[in-house]
C-alpha cells in the first residue's frame, strides 16, 4: 500500500473536516460501497413515470384492468395501485432560477439541484464530486441577510481565491446590468462550519447584490457535521419558520 499524501487527493474543505480528527498521522481509510452516480437510476425513474402515466389513460380510455396486466406484464393488484393512486408523481426539470430550487427544495431534492446546477450552470464540477463524497444537510432556500456572509473569491489579497480585479470588475458589472431586471437568480450556495458560512457558490453576485443595496437574497446551507447542523438551527431557525 503506497502513502498518499493528503494535499494531493482531497479537496481543500474535505482536508480541513479530516484534519479535525487527525493530523499527521498515517490513518488507514477502507474502501466502501460506491455512491449511484447522479442520474445513475433517472432513466428507470422516467420509465416508471411513463408507464405509469400511460396505464392511467389507457384506464380512463376504457381498458380493463386484466388487459393492462396483460399489455405491461404485472399483476391486477399492482395495476390497480398504479390506477388509484392518489401520489402525486412529478418529475421536476432543472432550470438556473430561484423557482426552479424553490421546487426541488418542496420536493426534498435540493441536494439533487445543487449538483444539476454545479454540473451545468455553475460550471463546478470539482465541488459536486467534493459534496458526494460524505452525506451531507441540505437546507431548503431559504432568504437570509446578506450581513451574515463574506466573500472569500475577488482581488483582495486576502482572498482565499484570489482573482485579477478587472476580470472581477467586469463580472460583477455585468451581473448589477442583469440583476436590476431580474428576480429570478438562482441562490447563493454555502456552507456552515465552524460557527460561520463560507460562501462557495455566487461571490460575484454577492458583491452585485451587495453594490446594488440589497439586505438579502436567497441561499442553500449545506453542512457535515451533525452538531453543526443542530448549532445552525438553534441560531437560525426562524429563517425556517417564518
């Protein structure tokens, strides 16, 4: 077994979660069973989506119940639990906005939108593949002020990504020019630790939003640990309850 050393193959907030356990020390980490890959069983799921909308107008069509179980292969019983049932199936399509995460979060999918978004839009895929790999808390949007966050991306040196002002200037103009005929920007993403949010996902339209004098705008918490995420609910429930 080689040594590997762990700047090489963690991502950096990975690294820090780690390091709170152990430091410098050489620690043995057993291979486990392989997370479904996203979108690994969205093909099966359309499939039982279709078929079961099909079986359903079919019904209504005037088929009998002995010839669906005929046609599709299943038993009467589980036809008719198709027919009658009152579960609302709903199979959300993604889109960059507030409303789009707004829907995956009724739908208990923020997670899922997180990484549609990051694998996409949000053009990241170095942190979705950082999220998948430990389960995480993925709270819904939720509209908190703007005073609770900081960037940590921009030409400031102390920066944690450091990036050339002119190119973060032009961004975040661009950004006020869209912002100003646009409510429906998709949420800031970020992360509770150590008793404060790193903002990982919108610095430039944080800085936009901020420039333009607003107090607040939408955002999907996303935190590791359990006691954090009671310390986080205890200070900010009522962003949830109201």
């Amino acid at each position: 077994m080689n040594y590997e050393n762990g700047d090489d193959i963690f991502p950096e907030l990975l690294l820090r979660q780690i390091q709170k356990y152990v430091s410098g020390k050489l620690v043995y980490i057993p291979a486990g069973e392989r997370k479904k890959a996203w979108g690994e069983v969205t093909g099966y799921k359309m499939y039982l989506y279709e078929r079961n909308k099909n079986i359903r107008n079919h019904f209504k069509n005037g088929d009998s119940v002995a010839a669906l179980s005929e046609e599709y292969f299943l038993s009467d019983e589980t036809i008719k639990k198709i027919i009658y049932s009152k579960k609302e199936e709903t199979i959300l399509q993604y889109e960059c906005t507030l409303t789009s995460a707004l829907e995956y979060g009724k739908a208990g999918q923020t997670e899922k939108w997180i990484h549609e978004y990051l694998l996409s839009d949000g053009q990241n895929k170095e942190f979705s593949d950082g999220l998948k790999l430990f389960d995480r808390y993925f709270m819904c949007p939720v509209k908190m002020p703007l005073s609770f966050f900081t960037r940590c991306c921009g030409p400031e040196d102390d920066m944690k990504y450091k990036i050339p002002k002119d190119a973060f200037e032009l961004h975040v103009q661009k950004l006020m020019n869209v912002i100003q005929n646009e409510s429906n920007m998709p949420p800031f993403i970020a992360n509770y630790v150590d008793g404060r949010f790193e903002l990982n996902d919108g610095n430039h339209r944080f800085e936009a939003y901020r420039r333009l004098g607003k107090k607040e705008h939408y955002i999907i918490i996303w935190i590791t640990q359990k006691h954090e995420y009671d310390e986080f609910m205890n200070k900010f429930s009522e962003y949830y309850s109201s």
